[in-house]
C-alpha cells in the first residue's frame, strides 16, 4: 500500500457536534486531563495545604505545586492543537481524496494520528488511515512521539512548544454541517423516487 489508496465512499461526510469531535480528537489528552485533576484534587483534599506549604523547603513546595496545576493545562492545549490538525487534515482529505502524502506529517505522535483518524473516519476513509498507520509500524502504545527517544533535547526547541501546544488557529475551508445536511436532504429526495 503506497502512494493513493482506492477512493472508498468519495466525500461521504458523517457529521458529529463539536463537543463530540473534539472528545473524540483528544480522547487520550482528556483523560489525562481527568487523572491529573484527580491527583490534584486528591493532593489538595489530603494535604493540609497551608501546613504543607509552612513546613518548610517553600520554593520546593511551590514548583511541586506549579507543575502540578500546569499538567492539565498543557494537556488540553495539546488537545486544542490536534483539533487544528484535525481541521486541517479534513479539509485536505476532503479535496483530494484519500492520500497517504497528507498522512506523513501527522505520524509523529499518537495525538495526531487520533486527530487525522477522527478527520478520515468523518470523511469515509477511517479504516484506509487506520491500514496506512499500521503499514507504517504505528501501535496503539506508541504514545510519545518517536523523536523523544532519539533526540529528547527536541523538547526544548520553540519548534517543539510552538507545534505541540500553541498552533495557529485554522480556519476550515469548508461548512461540513451544511454539507452533511445538503447530502442528507439529496439522500432523501433519491429514496423517494
């Protein structure tokens, strides 16, 4: 499999709400959100925190506390980056089709490659991405990106940060609600016939 995969169900959209989208985008990013909360949660009911913070090694203490209340935080911008993925993929799947050349630069982390998968499934061709991802050596466990193990210093690059948790907004070209709706309308006006 390389190169174009056969066109499946040409520009068949389903089309989900946002809310549902976007949890289904980031399922894995929304449960961490949920754990580190809970942690949180758990940390601060438990701890006496005034007594906590009082005890002693105050600057310790605060970047504990910090790094604890940044976790969720960096998680769901994460998630709204993939979502700009997501609105990107869509649309270039949704003009030219499936191809494998618009999945290459999404195979760099399981985020992104849930976010194409949600554009791809959308558009017909989910189980297309899904057979590309593992031709590709792509796991379910593959969580962190591939590059984190043979260049970790790549995390501190602005590159990184900028890609990873604060993408430009992107603005889909398309209206997909209003075409999900025009597909339906014709759909039924056909079976009438």
């Amino acid at each position: 499999m390389s190169g174009t995969f056969p066109l499946l169900s040409a520009k068949i959209i389903k089309y989900n709400p946002f809310f549902i989208t976007y949890i289904r985008i980031g399922i894995l990013l929304h449960i961490i959100t949920i754990l580190e909360l809970g942690l949180l949660a758990i940390f601060l009911l438990e701890a006496d925190l005034f007594l906590w913070l009082s005890s002693g090694w105050l600057p310790v203490k605060i970047l504990i506390l910090g790094y604890l209340l940044c976790l969720p935080v960096f998680a769901q911008l994460d998630v709204r980056s993939r979502f700009q993925n997501y609105k990107q993929a869509k649309d270039q799947l949704y003009v030219h089709g499936f191809r494998t050349r618009i999945l290459y630069p999404f195979l760099k982390s399981r985020c992104q490659r849930d976010a194409v998968s949600v554009a791809a499934d959308e558009l017909g061709y989910g189980a297309a991405a899904k057979a590309f991802f593992a031709e590709k050596g792509c796991r379910w466990y593959h969580l962190l990106p591939e590059f984190s193990f043979r260049r970790p210093q790549f995390m501190l690059t602005k590159y990184f940060w900028i890609n990873t948790f604060f993408m430009k907004d992107y603005k889909a070209r398309f209206n997909y609600r209003l075409i999900y709706l025009e597909q339906q309308q014709l759909h039924f006006k056909l079976r009438k016939v």
